[in-house]
C-alpha cells in the first residue's frame, strides 16, 4: 500500500510543473530523477530495518499485489497526465 502513494506522488510530481510553470527544465528532469531514486533506496532500505519496518507496518509486498495495482496505477498516470495537459493548454492559450 505504502508503494502505491509514492508511486501516486511521483506521478503528479511528473506532471504538475507542466501545468503551473512550464515545461521542466533540464535540472528540473534531474532533481526528479534523483527524487525517484533516494525513494526507492530508501524504501527497500526501510523494509529491512526492523524497528522502523514494525512502527510503519512495512513488509515485501507479494508479487499478485503489486500486479493488481499496475492498471490502477497505468490509469491514474493517463488521468494525471491528460489533466496537466489541458490546464496547461488553457494557461497558455490567449485570454
């Protein structure tokens, strides 16, 4: 469940700059990048710590779980995305 909301923030993360400034820049790209990256460490590094795995309720997600939620996850990215691009489209048409 856990990796289900950073996914979901990410996918907003990826395309919320789209709608309220722009295009990312190019150091923009790579701070996100780097974000997606120390999450991911930091995730599977927090599994295996016991103190802080048993206060959050972390455990290994099983496979048939994680596959459950890829067409969920593949359609919250489709609406997340055709949303930042119509309110981007609408900021930048002419008033």
């Amino acid at each position: 469940m856990l990796v289900s909301f950073i996914i979901v923030g990410v996918v907003f993360f990826l395309f919320a700059p789209g709608a309220y400034s722009g295009p990312p820049t190019r150091t923009q790209k790579w701070q996100f990048l780097l974000l997606i990256v120390i999450e991911l460490v930091s995730v599977v590094a927090l599994i295996h710590v016991p103190i802080v795995a048993t206060f959050y309720n972390l455990s290994v997600p099983a496979v048939g779980s994680v596959l459950e939620l890829v067409p969920l996850l593949i359609l919250y990215a489709g609406a997340q995305y055709l949303i930042a691009r119509r309110f981007s489209k609408v900021q930048l048409s002419p008033s």
